[in-house]
C-alpha cells in the first residue's frame, strides 16, 4: 500500500542543482557555524532554509538532546528541515553543528519565492520534507508524548488528532518502565495520564487547540485580511479545492474542524482511487494533497471550527469560528462534507472516545487488541474498517440493518469480507445496548429476523451509518433541502453547477444535494469550482 511519501532510507537522494545553489547565494546569506553550536533548537519559529555548504550538521532529538535517529547528520550540499516549512509552523527537531560549517541561510519568505518560481528545485525539496516527516511519524523520538491514553478518554481523542494530522506522537502505556522513567523525569505521579512537550514540559490543559499552539501547526488569523476563497472542511472536496485554488493564483485560507482528510482520512484504506494500485489510507491522501496545496500557498488553519457565516453590505463573507474570531474572503466553498449519526442506544455518549468509536485507524485499534470488536454499517467506510481492525483484533463483527450489502459496497470489498475468517456479517442486526464502567467492556445484539439477542464481549465498537450533513454554521444564507444537504445549481436557479442559492458560496463533495458520495467525485467537484470561484472573484473586482 502507498504511504504519505517516499522512505528515506531506500530513496535515492537527488541533490540541489548548480543553478539552484546559484539562485538561493542571490537572496541568502552565508553564516559560519562553530562544532557543538546549534543552529535551531526545538519549538523554534521556522523563518529559514539551511543549505549545508561543508562542514557536517545533525538533526538533534527534542526528548534526548541526541542525534536523532542515531545516525541523522547533513554533510554538504545537503538542507535541513521537513514539512512544517510550507506551512510555517515551528522546528519539530533542531539542527547542530558537528564540526565548524559553513551553512547558507535563506529566509523562509525568499525561499517560498525561489521554488514557485523553479518547481525542478521545489520538487526536490518537498520530496525530502515529506520523506523527513514520514521518518519522525515512524519514529520513536517524537516531539509529542501521551503517557497513558488508554486510562484517559481526552488522551485518546488527542491521540486521534495527532494521529490524523501526521503529528509524530509517542504514545506510552502507563504501567511500563518506559512510563515510569517518563514520570520520574517530569515529576509525575507514574499513574498519571499526561501530555509531555519536548523533554520534560508537562502540559496542563492538553486540547488538541494547545497542543496545536504549541507545536506551531495552529497558524494566526489576521481579522483585517480578505482572502479571495474561505474554503470550510478539509476532506477530500477541500483538499482538492485547496490544490486548484493556489494553483489558480487565488489566496485561499481551508478552516478544518478536526483533521485534514475529513471523514475520509478515517478509512484505512482506499483501493478503487485512480492512480493508486495498491491502495492508500483516506488520511495519507489527503496529506499529500494538503502538502501540494501549500507548495501552491494555501494556508490551513486547524482545529479550528466554522459557527456561522454572514455577508456584508460590500459583498464580502465572514466566518465565525468557534472562538469568535473571523475570517472574510470574496467567496466561500462548502466542504463540510456528513457525519456518522449517532445511533438511539443508551449510555452510548458516555463511551464516545472510550470504547465507542467514528473512526477505525492505528490510534483507535490499539485499543482492541486481541478482543472481539463490531462494526456497524453497510457502506465502503464499514468495510473497509472491518478488514484493518481484522489484523489486530480477535474478531470481527459487522452489523448491518438490512438483508444484504449487493447494493452500498463495492463488490471486491464485500466479497474480502466474506472470505475472512476473522470477520462474521450479521444482517438484520443491530445494537441495542452497551455495557461497562468508564470504559466500554460489552455490547448487546439484536437479530431482528430471528428475534434472537447476544451479548458479544467488546472493547470497541465503530460506527459507520447515516449520513448528517454538517451545515448548522450556515446561518440560513443559502438554501438546503428537507435532509439538511446544501442544494446548487439548477435547484436554486443558479447559473454554475456549484453555486449555492447565494452568489459567491459555492458547495462542493458530500454536502452537497444530489452529489455522489466517493472521494473521487468529491476531489473532481473541488477540483471544478476553482473554475467558478475565481469567475466570481475575478467579476467582484472588475466591478469594485
């Protein structure tokens, strides 16, 4: 299966041309490093491109104050740095000088400059950055630590916000000596859950928001600023609108809820989108074309919520996010995509996040280990979960509603199902009642055609049914139909496809009424309103 970018270790590297050295010495700056300085430390602000031109320089472990890795060191004609450069954010692993260097530094806003002007450079570079963010994830020396989510229901929903947004993230189970050396470092109680920054920073309110600061993914919002396109919702729809938007020269700003990758980055693995034989997990998808976005400009602020949306007396559109502040652009695109419905069983919030689950990836398996688990729906989504939690869990249960599945999931999914001895489909059935104290420890079925019940044994049990469009932030400002789907086009007499009942906020993938509800559809639906927006945009200015 495909991942998030090419391994490092088995790459082969491809220097930095000639041309390119020649046109970064224009804009930067040559600086002489000493043996033993540092050049960035951990948690710094990124404001610079490093290019080693002799010497040797090593990528330093935040937790150790080693050479990260063991053996990760630049010698000339080798860049330090990895993703968080496009973005901004701040230095996930600092940069040492082994012996005295000569570096050239150029400021991240020449940088940015010189590779949309030179993508043969950029290529280069990117695929190096994302490579070295693949390796932290892969890695056990992460800048991030969560002792203890297993015995905490807010740690694991941490867990999951790292998890989706490629965070790298050590995750210790408290009871090992690994958890115990951690607490005696941070003086912690060993049976205490706890976020840990770096080598020892203890954080004390550990929400995905802090933690984001902290780490420097959560980027500042100028209130002042009108970009030309807000897009809302990072799925698939908003990734691709993402992509095209900077490519179309257009500024545009994606506010995402939770996670880049929406409720597809939850699917583990995507096999029947082209271009990807092998298949790729919805979460890895959807980073790569986060990361091509960025290289095109496009900022992402996240976790940051939309909670309503108005038009002022000059046509401009505001969102309000979830901290009051806003954001005003010259058009908005709707990709707020559905969630799963909760379903109508008792106690079934009190397990949310602590057995009761939306989503089936890494973070969310390890809980189940070796126990039976269930599955409820009948879609794609379900499918694709019961065959990964299939691999780690004893086994596995798919409930679905109706009498059969021919009609929601694709064939070659349906029949893996069917042939996996780990995985039983129970049709007719559902759940009618979950058992346990903090955490979930058993639920209960019904067979509705043979009016049989069974108490299955579980520590997990994932949700995969109905579709609930996330519009409640739209403040009535454009039409949606009788389900809450946001409707376009020829509904609401306008003249482009996308284009809601108010001119200028255009919706696109799973929101959207009538839409097919596939990652590819949604892709090529974000990826054609870029057409309409920048028409619209393009019409609002010639007329001011």
């Amino acid at each position: 299966m495909e991942s998030l970018a090419v391994d490092l270790r088995t790459a082969a590297r491809t220097p930095l041309e000639p041309e390119h050295i020649a046109a970064m010495r224009k804009v930067g700056v040559m600086r002489a490093v000493a043996a033993g300085e540092m050049l960035v430390n951990f948690g710094d602000p990124i404001t610079e491109f490093i290019w080693v031109e002799t010497g040797e320089v090593e990528a330093v472990a935040p937790v150790t104050g080693g050479r990260y890795g063991g053996g990760a060191t630049l010698g000339p004609g080798q860049f330090f740095g990895e993703i968080s450069f496009l973005s901004g954010g701040r230095v996930l692993m600092g940069a040492r000088a082994v012996q005295d260097s000569q570096v050239l530094c150029v400021t991240r806003d020449a940088m940015l400059d010189l590779m949309s002007r030179i993508p043969e450079m950029s290529d280069i570079i990117v695929t190096v950055f994302a490579g070295r963010r693949r390796s932290l994830l892969e890695s056990n020396q992460a800048a991030l630590t969560i002792l203890g989510a297993e015995q905490s229901r807010d740690l694991r929903r941490l867990a999951a916000f790292a998890s989706r947004n490629k965070i790298p993230v050590r995750m210790i189970e408290l009871g090992t000596d690994e958890a115990d050396e951690e607490a005696k470092l941070c003086s912690l109680l060993p049976s205490q859950p706890a976020v840990i920054i770096g080598k020892d920073e203890v954080v004390d309110d550990p929400t995905p928001r802090v933690v984001a600061e902290r780490l420097g993914l959560a980027i500042p919002l100028d209130p002042e600023q009108v970009v030309d396109v807000i897009i809302v919702g990072g799925g698939p729809g908003g990734v691709a609108a993402a992509v095209y938007a900077g490519a179309e020269g257009l500024s545009a700003l994606v506010v995402e809820d939770l996670a880049i990758g929406g409720q597809a980055g939850t699917s583990s693995r995507i096999e029947n989108y082209m271009g990807f034989p092998t298949g790729i997990s919805g979460a890895d998808l959807c980073w790569r074309g986060e990361v091509q976005a960025m290289k095109f400009g496009t900022r992402f602020a996240v976790p940051r919520r939309a909670v309503g949306l108005a038009k002022l007396d000059d046509g401009t559109f505001c969102v309000t996010l979830d901290d009051d502040a806003q954001v005003c652009a010259r058009a908005v695109v709707i990709a707020t995509g559905v969630q799963y419905r909760q379903l109508p069983v008792d106690r079934l919030t009190d397990f949310e996040g602590a057995g009761v689950y939306y989503a089936a990836t890494d973070v969310e398996a390890r809980y189940c280990r070796q126990s039976e688990v269930i599955v409820i729906g009948g879609g794609n989504s379900a499918g694709q979960a019961a065959m990964y939690l299939s691999r780690t869990a004893s086994h596995v249960h798919v409930l679905v509603r109706g009498a059969s599945l021919a009609a929601s999931m694709s064939d070659y999914l349906l029949s893996r199902l069917e042939n996996n001895p780990r995985i039983t489909i129970h049709y007719s059935t559902e759940m009618i009642a979950l058992h346990g104290d903090e955490t979930l420890a058993a639920a209960t079925i019904r067979d509705k055609a043979a009016g049989e019940e069974h108490r299955i044994k579980t520590s997990g049990v994932f949700i995969m049914v109905g579709a609930a469009p996330n519009t409640g932030w739209l403040s009535d400002l454009v039409g949606l139909d009788d389900k809450g789907f946001v409707k376009t086009g020829p509904d609401v007499g306008a003249a482009s496809v996308f284009e809601t009942s108010q001119p200028g906020v255009f919706a696109v993938g799973d929101v959207r009424a009538g839409s097919v509800k596939r990652v590819a559809s949604a892709v090529g639906e974000g990826s054609v309103v870029m057409c309409q927006v920048w028409s619209h945009v393009d019409a609002a200015a010639h007329s001011s």
